[in-house]
C-alpha cells in the first residue's frame, strides 16, 4: 500500500510539471 502511494506520486508529479513550466516561463516572460 505505502509503495503503491508512493510510486502514484511520482507518476502524477512529472505531468503537473510539464504544465507547470510553460506556466512559470510565461509569468516570467511577463
């Protein structure tokens, strides 16, 4: 159970990354 939570972690935290950055590049360009 621990590991199975923790590997969904690691697979949903390169997704939100991936939308994230262009994010952060547009606010700072701003």
């Amino acid at each position: 159970s621990e590991i199975g939570g923790e590997q969904n972690s690691t697979i949903v935290f390169p997704l939100p990354l991936d939308v994230i950055t262009p994010f952060m590049k547009l606010a700072k360009k701003d």
